[in-house]
C-alpha cells in the first residue's frame, strides 16, 4: 500500500514531540478518519527556527507530519504558507488515493500555526 519513502518517514520519523517555548501552534483532526495532528513551532525574526509534531493516526499522516516539519524548518514564513500537500505528496514519492487527506491536515496544521504566530503577535 505505501511505498518505500512512505515507511522510512513512518518507521522514523524526525521532528517528534514538541518545540520547547514554541510561540505557534496548529492542531487539525479529520473527523472521517480519526487521525490528529499538532504542530508547534519556534518563529524567530520571520523564520521558522524548530517544528515539531505530535500525530494520532495512520502510516500516511505520521509520514506527512514528519515531512512537513522537515520542509519548514528554517524557511521564512512566507516560504511556509507556499507549501501546499502536493509538495508533501511529492517529497514522500506518492501516497495512495485515500491517504491524500493526511497531506491535507499537515498543510492545514501549518497554516493554523501561523495563524495561531500571527494572533500571539497581535497581527
């Protein structure tokens, strides 16, 4: 069902847990599925110093996570926002039709951690 890229991300991923400090932080579920996901991030001068991720669900979503975070680590918040799930599909080379939505929550979860960054900052 998934490939090879797929389950190195799941059997190891990188960025588990939570930032220490963080000052953004999203959490998106999917009701379908049951899969959660929380992101925390450490932003400093508009870039993206640590992301961590905390993730209840499948191979896909904990695939997802732990790229997603990986592609954020020191980007610029606007290099962030430009991220979408394909980029997410493409860095894990595919996931199958029905585990697309995990991409989706990880570019979600990045998106409502700026949001969440952006609030904390009065913006």
């Amino acid at each position: 069902m998934y490939n090879e890229k797929v389950m190195q991300a799941f059997q190891n991923p990188q960025n588990v847990g939570e930032v220490e400090n963080y000052n953004a932080i999203g959490t998106v579920g999917n009701e379908n599925c049951g899969d959660i996901m929380q992101i925390t991030m450490l932003i400093e001068d508009g870039i993206i110093k640590d992301a961590k991720f905390k993730t209840f669900g499948c191979a896909a979503a904990v695939a997802s996570s732990s790229t997603a975070t990986a592609m954020i680590i020191g980007k610029t918040i606007e290099e962030a926002l430009k991220i979408k799930n394909s980029d997410v599909i493409e860095t894990l080379e595919g996931l199958p039709p029905q585990k697309i939505h995990c991409s989706v929550l990880a570019e979600e979860a990045i998106k409502l951690a700026i949001e969440d960054y952006y609030s904390r900052q009065g913006k």
